[in-house]
C-alpha cells in the first residue's frame, strides 16, 4: 500500500491567497477610478455681454467667489469616464447681488453641462456662464 500526502490543503491556501490578491488589486483600481472621475477645481468661461469680454474663472469647489455683480459657488464637478467624447458636468449655485430684496433667491442653481449648456440654460440679462473644465 502505497501512502500519499494530502497536499490538497496547500494547494487551497495558494488559491485563496490568489483570489484574495486579485480581489484587492480589483477593489482598489475601483475605488482610484472613481476619484479621478471627481474633480476638486471648476473652470467657468463667465461672458460680459455688455462689453463682450470673456473671463475665465477657477473654482475651488465648495468656496464662494464674488464675480462682478454675480455670487458663484461650485459645490461638485464630475467628469466622463469616456475618453473619445468627454462630458464634463458640474453643481453650480450663482446668485444676482445687484438684486437686494432677493438675496436668498438663486439665478441659477443646478448641474451645468459643458457639451450641451442649452439643457439648463443659465439666463441673466447681463452675464453668460460656461462649464469648460473640471479638475
């Protein structure tokens, strides 16, 4: 009679240290993916149509900036996982400070879209607003 050795358990614990390693690597490329989807900075082109001059503003999201007339803050901009037709989208909150009894009152407030910005139309008889970048 012969005698083997049960070399079967060694053989599971390999696998399970691969399945275990694998599982890791997969669960944290997720999670890196997905914060780089998030950005931390906005970049909005704000159009003076008065004296037709563009500026490019950069947001910090979460902090308030005055622009001009215009209260602006970013609250979260998130870009595509795409790569050939990006989409850029953003929370954005802008309030009118020449309008003295509406100052809890928003001009616009809501996600802006960068490719198609008629979607929710920021509308103000003096400026225009665009989402260029998130980063």
């Amino acid at each position: 009679m012969v005698l083997k050795k049960n070399i079967l358990a060694g053989k599971n614990k390999i696998k399970l240290f691969i399945f275990c390693f694998v599982t890791y690597f997969f669960l944290t490329n997720l999670s890196i993916s997905q914060s780089n989807l998030e950005g931390t900075f906005t970049d909005l082109k704000i159009l003076d149509k008065i004296s037709s001059k563009n500026t490019l503003v950069k947001l910090k999201n979460g902090e308030l900036i005055i622009f001009k007339d215009l209260s602006i803050k970013s609250l979260k901009c998130k870009n595509s996982e795409f790569d050939d037709n990006p989409e850029i989208t953003a929370y954005i909150q802008v309030k009118d400070l020449t309008d003295d009894n509406n100052d809890e009152v928003f001009v616009f407030n809501g996600w802006m879209f960068s490719s198609s910005p008629s979607i929710t139309p920021f509308d103000h008889p003096v400026y225009d607003v665009w989402l260029t970048n998130c980063y």
